[in-house]
C-alpha cells in the first residue's frame, strides 16, 4: 500500500512518487523501498530514522541522483531526476547537492582548505575568488583559521567534519544530504555537528534530509520521519 506524503506537493521542494528499489542479494531480490510517497518542503530539516538495512541510505542515494528508483519518480523543484541523462544529473548535483558523510570523505594529502576548495575545481572561478569562498565557508563552520593548513590527520574528528560540511556548503548548494553525519564522533562533538546543522537550516534556509538510526541526532530535525522495512511509518512535526 502506498504511503501517504506528509506535505502538500505544490509547497515541496523535493517529490517522491511510489518511489521503489530493490537489489539482487545472492539469488534473492530483496525490496528496500516500496512505494515510497514523501515529500520535502524548501527550508525543512527533516530526519529519517531506520535501522540498519531499512533504506534510508538507499532514499538519501536516490535524493542526491546516485542510483535510480525501479519504479516511480523523483522531482526536484517539479524536475524529474530520471528524466536526466549522466552528465546533465552530475551538473545538476554539483549546483544543488551537498553531500556530509559520516566518515568525512576529505582526501587525506591535501590541507583542510584545499579539501574545502575542490568542488570550486568544477566551476569556472578564478583562484582569488575560489579562496574568498573557501576562507568563508571555513568561518562559517567555526573552522580555526589558524588550521587551513592542517591535513585531516592532523584534525580531532569534529575539526574534520566541519571542513566536510564547509566542502558542501562552498558551493552554495540548494538541500544538504546528509548520511549519520555525528556516527564516528562523541557526543560533545556530534552535539556541536548537529548545532551547526539546525543554524544552517534556520539562518541560511538550507533544506536538510538527514538519515541517522540515533534518536538523540534526530531530535533536532524539524520534521521525523521513520522508515519501517521500505515503507514510510511514523511521521512527527515539531513547532518551527
């Protein structure tokens, strides 16, 4: 049975459509997504919470354009995101998306800013302005200017991810995705992840899906969502 969306779509930026997915497990085909109905309001910080093995990475792949659904549609801002071949879905991720891991993904023989300054690579700035960028994006995160420099192993776990969340927000993207972004840190650390987050979300208006099995790190999302064997189950809103 298809589950209902909990916003209207006319006021969404993001649209799934009996969104479906499923692998090939040995000789097995096992169903992760099953039409799948959701949506997501521009400006929104909305978590989904799953246990493992329950799709909510599967869904953020799909939100950010790096796998497609079997079945059903994706929109973004009324766009369908498999109606885009390879090099047009990479153009549009590298304008919209930004992607937070939980293992920070920075290249490890490259400083902090450098690591900020790659996504600039692929559009057509020029060196000053790139540093100008990087320089604020640092700033943004509450990155020490005195540790531009420093190579991620030389960072404490929290220092490395707000350089990974400066690298995605560099761009100016338009949704941040993010995949347990506080997984691999304390909890000292992930609180202030997770603060920095809600201050994205409500000073810059980044819309935020972020995919945790913690209920601590979804506390602080607008809107919980709960996936329960690819279907879409519990649905909360807190007051903005």
């Amino acid at each position: 049975m298809a589950q209902t969306a909990p916003f209207a779509a006319s006021g969404a930026l993001i649209q799934l459509e009996r969104v479906s997915k499923s692998y090939r497990r040995g000789g097995e085909t096992v169903q992760v997504l099953d039409r799948v109905d959701l949506a997501v309001p521009r400006g929104e910080f909305l978590a989904l919470m799953a246990p493992s093995g329950s799709g909510k990475s599967t869904l953020l792949n799909l939100l950010g354009g790096l796998d497609r659904p079997d079945e059903g549609s994706i929109l973004f801002d009324g766009v369908a995101l498999e109606s885009m071949g390879p090099r047009e879905l990479t153009r549009w991720r590298a304008t919209h998306v930004g992607f937070i891991f939980q293992l920070y993904h920075l290249l490890p023989v490259l400083s902090a800013a450098r690591n900020v300054e790659l996504p600039l690579l692929l559009q057509r700035l020029g060196h000053a302005e790139r540093q100008r960028r990087v320089a604020a994006a640092l700033s943004l995160v509450g990155f020490p200017d005195d540790r531009h420099g420093f190579r991620p192993t030389e960072l404490s776990g929290g220092q490395q991810q707000r350089v990974a969340i400066a690298r995605a927000i560099v761009t100016n993207p338009t949704v941040l995705l993010c995949d347990e972004p506080t997984g691999d840190l304390d909890r000292h650390a992930g609180d202030e992840i997770l603060e920095l987050l809600v201050e994205l979300n409500r000073r810059l208006g980044k819309t935020i899906v972020m995919v945790t099995h913690d209920p601590h790190a979804a506390e602080r999302a607008r809107t919980l969502v709960r996936l329960e064997k690819g279907l879409v189950g519990e649905i909360r809103t807190s007051p903005a």
